[in-house]
C-alpha cells in the first residue's frame, strides 16, 4: 500500500506555474513517480482525492487527470477549498495505490 499525499504543482527546479492545467499535470507527474517507486502503476492506483480552489478549475483538472490515469478511473473525491499554504498553488492531488499479491 502506498499514499502519496500532498503532491502540489511545482517543478523540479521549485517553480509554481500560473497555469492550472500545468499544475495538475506535475501533481500527477509527481504522485506517479511515488507510486512507480514503489513498483506499481496506475493500473495499481485504487483512490484519488483532489483539491482545487476555484469552480473554474474543475474541468481543466478532470481533463488531465483522464490524460495521466486513463478510461477507467479509481474511486475519486474532488474539493473545492478555499486555498492551501501558499497562493500560487491552485491543485493538489493525493493517491492511494495498492498492489495485489498473487
């Protein structure tokens, strides 16, 4: 069983960008590579909870979270918040993943 909680939009280099599509694609980006070191896939990922802080940011984010987890998505919560720690983030995304043994 892996979590990977609390993953934000930021770069390698520690940028934010402004763009909500963009930053939800390094939230899964990064989650997804806490999971692939975990020796799972997205096939593995069995829940996702999300946090956007406008309304307007619903569509963008369900648009790249199909691109990065596919036709078939896993049990999902979607938040609207009123902000986290900082301003200039505007998603965050956290996944369970949990491989079955056999």
């Amino acid at each position: 069983l892996v979590f990977a909680s609390g993953q934000l939009g930021i770069d390698p280099e520690g940028e934010v960008p402004a763009d909500v599509r963009e930053q939800a694609a390094l939230c899964f980006e990064n989650a997804l590579q806490i999971v692939k070191e975990a020796g799972m896939g997205r096939d593995d990922i069995v829940r996702i909870n999300a946090y956007v802080t406008s309304p307007n940011y619903l569509k963008p984010y369900m648009q790249v979270r199909d691109e990065y987890i596919g036709e078939r998505p896993p049990a999902s919560t979607l938040m609207i918040v009123t902000g986290f720690a900082s301003p200039s983030f505007k998603v965050e995304v956290e996944l369970v993943a949990a491989k079955v043994k056999g």
